[in-house]
C-alpha cells in the first residue's frame, strides 16, 4: 500500500538554507533599526480569542468578514490565528498595564500571520511582518517618527524608488462629516459598483475607497482633506513638518484609509515598485482610541505594520544583494582515527570561543573533504594526519590564496583572526 504523500499547505513556504540567511539579514536590519530608534521587543501569541480582532481590527473589514482562521479549542472558545500584529500587542499593553510606564512605550514585533485568501506574488496565508508600535503619545511627532523609521528601513536594505503616502483620516467628527459627503458622491452610482463597495456604502463608506476593483470611479470623490476640522489640520500639518526636516519625501494621497477600522488621523503606505500591480510594501496610521476599545485606558497609540515575503521578492526583482552570512571559519580534515578524536576535541573548543567550524561526518577521503570545505566556502581548512597529530601541530589552508602552513594545535584559534 502506497504511502500518503504529504506537501505544505497552500498559501505556505519551506524557507530553506541559501533562502533562510535572506531572512535572516532582513530581520538583522529591523532589529538593529528598532534598537536605534530606541523600540523594545515584544512577543505576543500567535493565536488570540476571535473577539479581540472583531473588536479591534473592525467587524466591516475583509479579514474579520473573510480572511481569518478560526477555530474552537477543547474548552469551546472561539479562538483566531493572529492576521495582524497591533491587535494582539494592544491587548498585551492593557493586560499587562504598560501604560504605567512614565514613558512612551516603544515596541516592535517580527512573527507570522495569517490571512485566509488567494495566494499570489509576494502574498501568502503564512505570511510574516514586521511591525512597531508606539503608545502614550499625541504629539505629531511620534508619528514622523514611526513613519521615517520603516522609510529607513527600506534604505538600510538597498530598496530602490520607495515612496511614502500619506493622508489624515481625521477624527470621529470630521469622518462623520465626510461620510455624508461621500455618500451623496457614491449613490448615483451603486448600481454599478461591486457587491464589496455596495455592502461598505451601507456599514463603513470609508472602506469602497480601498477597493482595488472599481478605482477608475472615484477620481471626482471628495476628499476627506476638505472635512479636517481645525484639530486634526493641525496636527496633519505638523506631521508633514516633521517629515520635512528628515527629508522623509512623501506625497498626499487624499483617498488612502487603509484596510482596518482602528485608524485616525495619520494613514500611510510605503510603495515600492517591483511585483507587478501590487506595489504597495507596508504601511500603518494613528489608532487613537483602540486601546480603550480593548479594555484600556484611553491611550493613543500608532504604528505600522510591514510584510517581509514583499520586501524580500521586491529586493531580488531590482537585483538587490543582501549582505552574505559570514562563512565557515573553518573545516576540519582527520586522516586517521587519533586524528579524528583530536578534531573533535579542537571542534568543540573553536565553537566555544566563537568561531564556526564543521568536518566530515561521512567517512570521505581527503579529496572530497576539501571539496566540501569549498561548497561551505570555508576561510581555512584545517588538515591533521598522524604525523601532525604526533608533532602537536595542525596544517592550515587558505581557501582564498591556498597558502598553506604549519601551526601549533594550541594556537590555532589565534591562528583563525
């Protein structure tokens, strides 16, 4: 009887060894980047309770409405992979009350999500983000912050043309204005707009200006620019300042409300092209009252939000190299069984101090040995016979020039700098 063949789910990726350092780079840079900006790590679970995301990325949305991955545990609670980062690090700063902290929390997180649509380019339903989050602050310039620290981000890793879009989506007045004014320009033609942007008329108009099916129909729509009241002009105006003085280039995009219900004031996306139509890389806003939505205190909040499977597949369409990982310092050949027993030996005690040292585990000779070393692109092999061993000395190899010469087994790490 045939055995059952297994393959990955659809929508998921094996990243394997020659891809993995990518990420690893990518991920290097976000780290080293936060730790600049001053952004703390924080780790959240992967799975939530469903209601944490109805109520915090909005029940009107696609990815509550369709896209999550649902499911009910042994003890009957409706529970949700995570198809977003904020939700889940919100909860975590009420739960474990970070707002008591005197200063503004600054966090940053790098994980996996999961979203239930058609796979395509540089999309996946395991799909991994980047994403920072900063809490306890109005001043606008926290938010030129977040913003030029993801713009940084792309140039940290040679990403070519980005570009950043922003917008204000005010707050609850001026969106209740604008609302109005929106609907009057959508009615006379719901009839021939999709049953996405017909069902968004009726619980959230905001959203039909996010649809990717009937953009060609809004360019007379009004702008929510026009309904700002004083307040939210004014902080709008203030980010922009901010931005300035970075030399952070943007431009207004008066149509961008982003996907999720939580945002005000500030909206952003950073664009990039490089995967066909989709050109959009990462991007964020101001959710001034999610934290209170979820059980805190009214605390504002903003952040972004950046997938790395895009990143990664737009950085090799523009033939972006990333930095390589260091390679092997070392490949240890043993002619003999002594000699196998002192390699060992000298392995491990390379490793502690450091260094990265591998060495035939399958019994080959000498020739494929050094083959292997150069596959692994090895700085030095190190060879040691019966007649080295007997000596306590070792024979090193450049892999670069092939110089070759003696050391003492006790000085072979000074031997490697």
């Amino acid at each position: 009887m045939a055995k059952e063949r297994f393959e990955k789910p659809t929508g998921t990726q094996d990243v394997l060894p020659g891809a993995v350092e990518k990420w690893q780079v990518v991920e290097a840079k976000a780290r080293e980047l936060c730790r600049r900006f001053n952004y703390r790590e924080i780790r959240t679970p992967l799975f939530e309770h469903t209601g944490l995301f109805e109520r915090g990325v909005g029940e009107t949305t696609d990815i509550v409405e369709g896209e999550m991955y649902t499911f009910k545990d042994k003890g009957d609670r409706d529970l949700a992979l995570r198809p977003e980062g904020t939700a889940g690090v919100v909860r975590a700063y009420v739960q474990n009350k970070l707002y008591g902290e005197p200063d503004v929390s600054k966090l940053y997180y790098i994980g996996p999500m999961f979203r239930y649509e058609r796979p395509q380019a540089g999309r996946y339903r395991q799909f991994h983000q980047f994403g920072i989050e900063a809490f306890g602050a109005v001043d606008p310039a926290i938010d030129a912050e977040v913003i030029s620290l993801g713009y940084q981000f792309y140039i940290d890793l040679g990403l070519k043309d980005v570009r950043v879009e922003l917008n204000s989506v005010g707050n609850a007045p001026s969106r209740a204005a604008y609302r109005e004014k929106l609907l009057d320009f959508l009615r006379p033609m719901r009839e021939s707009l999709c049953s996405d942007c017909q069902r968004r008329m009726e619980r959230n108009p905001l959203r039909v200006l996010d649809c990717k099916v009937d953009q060609d129909k809004f360019g007379g729509a009004p702008s929510i620019l026009d309904s700002l009241d004083e307040e939210c002009t004014e902080h709008f105006a203030k980010v922009k300042g901010h931005l300035d003085v970075m030399g952070v280039e943007y431009s207004i995009n008066p149509r961008l409300v982003r996907g999720l219900d939580y945002y005000t004031h500030t909206a952003f996306e950073y664009k990039a092209a490089g995967i066909g139509s989709i050109d959009t890389v990462g991007g964020g806003g101001r959710y001034n009252g999610l934290v209170e939505e979820i059980g805190g205190p009214d605390q504002p909040g903003i952040g972004f939000g950046i997938g790395l499977e895009r990143i990664l597949l737009i950085l090799e369409n523009q033939g972006v190299t990333l930095e390589a990982a260091k390679p092997l310092d070392v490949y240890f050949v043993a002619l003999g069984e002594a000699a196998d027993l002192e390699i060992t030996k000298q392995l491990f005690r390379l490793r502690s101090l450091g260094f990265s040292a591998e060495r035939d585990y399958l019994g080959r000779k000498m020739k494929a040995q050094m083959k292997s070393a150069d596959r692994m692109s090895a700085r030095y092999t190190a060879i040691l016979g019966e007649d080295e061993l007997n000596s306590g000395v070792i024979a090193l190899k450049s892999m670069e020039t092939g110089e070759q010469r003696t050391v003492k087994l006790e000085e072979l790490a000074q031997s490697l700098n």
